[in-house]
C-alpha cells in the first residue's frame, strides 16, 4: 500500500462519521448564510463563479482557475466501486464545471475506473478549456489495496484505458501516481515519455515525489506539475512546493482540507472563519491559494453543497496578520 494515499487503512470508512473540531460544518453554510457575500443559502444558483484573475497555465499552454476539484471522493466507499448515489455524483460534476472550475483531478485507481467514468458520463462532450488531469502507476488489486506498478508495459496500457474511459484522444495532465521502488522512474518516465511522443499524453505531471525524483524525471520528459500531500497542517512537502514555485511547475496539493478526517482547526482559524462569516474549510483553501501562485488545490467531495463553499473560498481573502497566524499553526 502507499503510505501516503491513506495514512490508515479505514480511514474512508469513517467518512461519514468525520469531525472538524469547532465548527459543524454539515451546518457551516446554513448558519453562515448571509453572513458574507460568500455564502449562499439553499438557492445554489446564487454561488460565485470563479474569475480568470485566479489562473495557472499549466505547461506553457493550459490555462486553468488555480482552485480545481478533486474527483476521488465521487467514487464508491473507501473510493471502491461506485457511488450510492450515481446521480448525485454526475450532478457534483456537472456543477464543478457550471462554477468555472476547468481543472479536474483523477486517476484510473479511483474506484478503480469509476471516477474517470463519471467524469466522461456527466462532462463528454467536454466544454472547451476543462482540463482533466488523471493518473496512472497505482494500482487497486482489492478494496482497501493500493500497490504501486510502475513497469512501462502497466502505464502504457494504463494510458490507453483512460483515454477510453475519459473518451478522449489526448489526455491534458498524465500524471505518474507514485514511483514504484521497484521500477527504475527512468522507465516509468520513459513510457509515459513515449506515450506523449505519440501524441496521447499532452503534458506529463508527477505524484508523491521529492526534489531529487523531479530532477531525475525532467531529464526524462518536461514535467508540468506535481502533487503531493499538503494543507495547512501538514507541510512536510515545503521544499517541493519551493521547488515548483522556482521552477513554475503547478503544485496540487492533495488532501487541501485534510482528507476524510479533515483539519483540526486551531484559534487563529476559527478567528478568521468567523471574522470573514465563512467556514474553516474556506478558510484553509483561501490560506493556500495565498500561500503560492503555482498552488492549485483539489479539494474533493460528493456534496453538492460542499463543491459550492469550496469554489467560494477562492474570493476570500485573508489579511497578512491573518494569513501569518494560521502559517504558524504547522509549527
Ligand atoms: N496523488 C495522491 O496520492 C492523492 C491522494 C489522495 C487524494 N488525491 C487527490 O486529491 C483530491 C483531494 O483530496 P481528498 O479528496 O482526499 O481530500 P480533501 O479534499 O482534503 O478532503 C475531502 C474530504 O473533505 C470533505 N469535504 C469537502 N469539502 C468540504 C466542506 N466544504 N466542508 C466539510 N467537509 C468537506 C469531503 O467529504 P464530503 O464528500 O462529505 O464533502 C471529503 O471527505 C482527491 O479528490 C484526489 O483527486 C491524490
């Protein structure tokens, strides 16, 4: 298993019963309503659409809103098969796209498929400009499994498979999932080199990585992002994220609000949340978006109402004295 996808192996089943100390977020939007020109009530037509003043290109040549969504969790429990609701997924995709958001992150593991099948069902024929960002090099044997492959024979065929499941020619964003201490990254690199000389893959970006990793993939093929884990709390990928800013790579920070357990939120993040009438998962995406122009978070979620306030969070703006406590709270 990796490691870093899921620090405990139950964690996803405890989805439902997740806590964010201090504020009830099932509640936050209802009792936030009206509080801020952020929050909106019950009539979700009225949620801020995201402007272009908040982009990225990606690459050179794909520009995308720098707040993104994370496709994962529109999968089954513990991001296994498919959702209860499938309706309810494509209507959470569907939204994403109607608020402006143009960056979508998944990969083939999650569900296994299901994701990138979701995706194609609400979103094909895609709007122009949605760039989808998949992944491949991770694999999902069982429920609760996810074991590395980064052999070139697994990622080529990997490619082909959500090319067919995203129904796409080309993919925008391929990115490598994690390396495999098995397989020489070279070679992982090399395959995923191949399938962009193929015309296949656009732009190849790398997952779970540190510097050195990056340094050895870019003499393989241009890289044009990277994802690891990062959020407020939880900062050990700092030196990557400096690395992307020098060198303008894009930076997904995933699990940006925490993952399934969510944040533990401290004093100075519930100063500002109630200070600004917004909530504290806002709070810690607006923090991130300030924190660098090359940061482009996903959050993920299956709620409609939690797509809405995430979107939301790219138009609030923290003051540097709030911006500054909240730093403070990773040490
Ligand atoms: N590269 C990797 O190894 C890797 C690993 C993990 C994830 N990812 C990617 O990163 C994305 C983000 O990570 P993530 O989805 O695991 O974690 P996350 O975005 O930090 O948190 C998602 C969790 O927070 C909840 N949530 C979302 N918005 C909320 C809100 N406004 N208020 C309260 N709860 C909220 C969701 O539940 P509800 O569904 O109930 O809203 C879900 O349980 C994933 O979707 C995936 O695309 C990549």
């Amino acid at each position: 298993m990796l490691k870093d996808e899921f620090p405990k192996s139950n964690e996803e089943r405890n989805v439902t019963r997740r806590r964010f100390v201090g504020v009830s977020l099932g509640s936050g939007a209802a009792i936030l309503a009206g509080k801020s020109d952020l929050i909106f009530g019950a009539d979700t037509s009225k949620a801020p659409k995201l402007s272009m003043n908040t982009a990225f290109t990606l690459g050179g040549d794909l520009t995308v809103h720098r707040l993104g969504f994370g496709a994962m969790r529109v999968t089954g429990e513990g991001i296994w098969g498919w959702p209860p609701d499938r309706e309810n997924a494509l209507r959470v995709l569907r939204r994403v796209v109607d608020l402006g958001v143009n960056l979508i992150d998944t990969a083939d593991a999650y569900g296994p498929d299901t994701s990138e099948l979701l995706i194609a069902q609400a979103l094909h024929p895609y709007p122009k400009g949605l760039v989808i960002a998949t992944k491949g090099g991770l694999t999902r044997p069982a429920a609760g499994q996810w074991v590395p492959n980064g052999r070139p024979e697994h990622l080529k065929k990997a490619v082909e498979g959500s090319l067919k499941r995203l129904r796409l020619d080309r993919i925008d964003v391929y990115q490598l999932h994690t390396v495999d201490s098995k397989v020489p990254l070279e070679e992982s690199l090399g395959a995923l080199k191949e399938m962009k000389d193929a015309g296949k893959i656009r732009h190849v970006g790398l997952s779970n990585v540190d510097r050195q990793e990056i340094a050895r993939a870019r003499k393989i093929v241009p890289i044009v992002s990277v994802q690891n884990r990062y959020n407020i709390q939880d900062r050990d990928s700092e030196d990557v994220l400096v690395y992307c800013e020098n060198e303008h790579l894009g930076f997904l920070p995933w699990f940006p609000i925490g993952g399934g357990r969510g944040l533990k939120t401290g004093h100075p993040l519930n100063v500002a949340a109630k200070t600004h009438g917004v909530s504290v998962v806002q709070v810690a995406l607006a923090w991130l978006l300030e924190r660098s122009s090359v940061m482009l978070p996903i959050p993920g979620t299956s709620s409609l109402t939690h797509l809405e306030e995430n979107v939301a969070a790219a138009k609030l703006k923290l003051t540097a004295e709030e911006w500054k406590a909240i730093a403070g709270l990773a040490a």
